[in-house]
C-alpha cells in the first residue's frame, strides 16, 4: 500500500508539473505576463493576492473509480498570486515533490466573494488534456480535477509556509 500512495503523488505531481509547462508555453504565446499593482485591484482581489502570500495549500486528492478511494496527500506551496489579466492569474508556486518554483497562468472568475480556478479541455501535445475547477474560501480550497479518463477531487487547507524562502 505505501507505494501505492507515493506512486499517486508522484503521478499527481508529474501531472500538474505537465500541466504547469504547457499553460506556460500557452500564455507566452498569448503575451501574459506582467502582474497588475495589486493597489488598483478591486478589494477583494487585492484581499485574496495578499491572503496568498507565502502559503502551503495542504491537503489530500482522491482518484475516481479507485478501491482504494482514500484521499492521498498533496500540498503545494504557494509564494505570491499576481493578477495578469483581465481574469489571468498566476500563481508562483512550489509544486509537490519536485521542490521545483514555477509560474502557473490559470483562468479565474469571482463568485459572489469567491475565487474559482477554472481550467478547461486545456490540450497539450503528446500529453493530453486537462480540466480543473477549484475554488476557495476561508482557509479552504475545494474542486475536481480531470486528465483524460482520470479525475477525482482536491481539497484542504491554506496556512502559512513554513518554508517562505522564494
């Protein structure tokens, strides 16, 4: 069982860090990348870039269909979130076990108070495609996940990192 467990977060990894690589190449493709001052964002905006700063998403992922169905655990630490467009965000974050810094370029829209990431049919070549919804709220964060025929669901909480150094 103990391998089954690291061998999910490595496989969940190495799907956010694929997933990671190619919204990258998309958004320089598409000119994203400088973040607005976050003192002209609307205050729930600049509220949420500041809440975001120097956090670990710490939490668990479950795997659709699994026998095994219990929740893995997953974190992501997460240095800054910067608006860069119109509903652009990128979050500068550590990913999983790979102890790698990357920036990540999501869609995201507000509900009411609350911030979902959404992320559709993204196609990446040779890799294959990726939905995510994930909102959050309080110190929580909550969604589903989907690559190709695999999905399942994420959640957990947001606390501040132990390990601030960018």
């Amino acid at each position: 069982m103990p391998r089954l467990g690291r061998g999910l977060r490595m496989i969940a990894g190495a799907l956010l860090l694929l997933l990671t690589f190619g919204t990258g190449w998309i958004v320089a493709k598409a000119g994203i990348g400088s973040a607005m001052d976050v003192s002209t964002l609307p205050e729930r905006e600049r509220v949420f870039a500041e809440k975001m700063r120097n956090v670990s998403m710490v939490g668990r992922f479950t795997v659709d269909g699994r026998e095994d169905s219990s929740a893995q655990p997953d974190s992501y630490d997460i240095y800054s979130v910067e608006k860069v467009g119109e509903d652009r965000w990128r979050f500068n974050a550590r990913i999983g076990e790979h102890d790698l810094t990357l920036p990540v370029v999501v869609t995201m829209r507000w509900v009411d108070d609350t911030p979902v990431i959404m992320l559709t049919d993204l196609t990446i070549p040779t890799l294959g495609t990726f939905s995510v919804r994930v909102f959050f709220y309080g110190d929580r964060y909550a969604g589903t996940w989907q690559h190709g025929s695999v999905g399942g669901h994420m959640f957990g909480r947001i606390v501040p990192s132990k390990d601030t150094q960018q």
